[in-house]
C-alpha cells in the first residue's frame, strides 16, 4: 500500500514540478525578450489554467510581443487569470476597461477590476485608486478614500506615494496639517532618490517645519533636487548657500556627491 501512495505520489508531483519548471523557463524567456521560447513554454500553460502563464500570454498580446497585436485577445487572458485571483491582471484588465481597449470602455468595470487588485495590495492599483478617488474618475470624489489607498501604498515604499501624504501633511489637504508627519513621508521618498520630495524636505530643514531649522541638510537635499533639474531646487540651494560657512557647504556638497554616487546607500 505504501508503494503505491508512493507511486502515485509521485504521478501527480512530477506534472507539478514539471509545469513549474516551464513557468520559470516561460517567463525568464518573456522578461528577456526571447518571445518565441516564451510562448512555447506559456501556451500550455495557460491552457491547462496556469494563472501566471495567462497573464504573460495577455501581455504578449497586448503589446505584439511576439505574436501579433490583438487587444481582445489579450483581454481574454487577462480575464482568465483574473478571474482566478491574479492581481496583475485584474489590474491590466481593469487598465483596458479603462482605456476601452479590446473591451467597451466602462468605469465601472475599471474600478471594480482595480480595485480587487488594490485590495490584494496592487501598489499601482492602489495608486490608481487613490488617483480615481482624488478627481472623482469613475467614483465620487472623496479625499478621504483617496488618501486611504495612497497611504496603503506609501506603506509598501511606493515613493510617489510617499510624496504625495508628504504633500497633503504640509498642507493640510484632506488631514490634519502636520508637519511632523510631513518629513517623515517626504524622508522615506527622498532616500529612494524621489526628486520633488527631496526639494520639499530641502524646504522643510530651511525653515525649521517638522524638523530643527538646519541648513546643512537643507542645502544636501536641495542641491541633490537641483541635480535632477526640480523647478526651483536651484534657486532654493544657492540661498541656503549663503547662509552657511565654507566649511558647512563644502561637506554639504561632498556629501551629496557621496550620497549620488552611491545611488542613495551611502547618505549619512
């Protein structure tokens, strides 16, 4: 009896490993745009219900990545994934309701898609949520909503994200004016090489707003957003400049070379 539990055991693990190995060798395929070996390995996949291979199939569609374009096509993938619970695709699905592409455009079906992938922690759903909520698109407007799905994915490290509850904090848009909590969102996206958050914090050390007023960091922050071209970051670091000491401006600039050399490792 043993042997054959152990046989059969064996029956059924094989095909499992075996599609596994084709998933790997599928989507290694699709990420290194060897297109043809990709759906050779996804097709059947796909067909025999593999959630992920649906997904790669829908995107190959969608984008003509070795077959041809067909949106309806790509579509159908999608759905077959998302309908399994595939969060990738319920987003690119809910995407394509939106844009009406290969489907009849309907916001409502966008955000139902959407959202379903928000809520299995989808950053970019959650930010397209946050976003539909913010201007009202395929939704009632509600800043409280907005800010809900944009602090989910703020939570996750999304820098944009970060710099958006940064932005509502300094100015009290939909929450409690704080600057505190302001710099603390600002921080999180700066350090992940977020331009505008880095201008805004350069702000926040220049006039002492949630932080000890404190130029050196101001002028590191600034001169970093400067470095990346934000509308004013330049303007705000020669300022800052002037109210420093030689000495202060050349360890500011020594430490932003450091900290952009080092792609942001390397700040303190």
């Amino acid at each position: 009896m043993r042997i054959i539990t152990a046989i059969a055991a064996g029956f059924f693990v094989f095909p499992v490993a075996l599609a596994a190995q084709g998933l790997d060798t599928g989507t290694a395929a699709y990420v290194a745009g060897d297109y043809f070996t990709a759906l050779s390995e996804l097709r059947p996949l796909a067909e025999q219900g593999n959630a992920d291979a649906q997904f790669y199939l829908g995107q190959m569609y969608r984008n003509g990545a070795g077959v041809p374009e067909d949106k309806l096509v790509a579509v159908r993938w999608f759905r077959l994934a998302a309908e399994q619970g595939h969060a990738d695709a319920q987003f690119h699905l809910g995407w394509m309701y939106d844009e009406g592409e290969g489907v009849l455009q309907s916001q409502t079906e966008s955000i139902r898609w959407e959202r379903l992938a928000a809520e299995q922690g989808h950053v970019i759903a959650q930010i397209s949520m946050g976003t539909a909520y913010l201007m009202g698109h395929g939704v009632p407007h509600d800043m409280t909503e907005a800010i809900f799905w944009f602090r989910l994915a703020a939570e996750q490290g999304d820098a944009d994200a970060q710099t958006f509850l940064g932005s509502r904090y300094a100015f009290g848009l939909g929450v409690t004016q704080s600057y505190t909590e302001a710099v603390y969102w600002y921080m999180q996206a700066a350090i992940q090489g977020k331009a505008s958050a880095q201008f805004w914090l350069a702000n926040r050390y220049k006039n002492g707003e949630g932080v000890p007023q404190d130029y050196y960091e101001a002028h590191f922050w600034s001169n970093i957003a400067a470095a990346q071209n934000v509308n004013g970051a330049a303007d705000l670091r020669d300022q800052i400049a002037e109210l420093m000491t030689l000495e202060q401006l050349a360890e500011a600039q020594r430490r932003a070379t450091r900290c952009m050399t080092s792609d942001y490792t390397d700040c303190n």
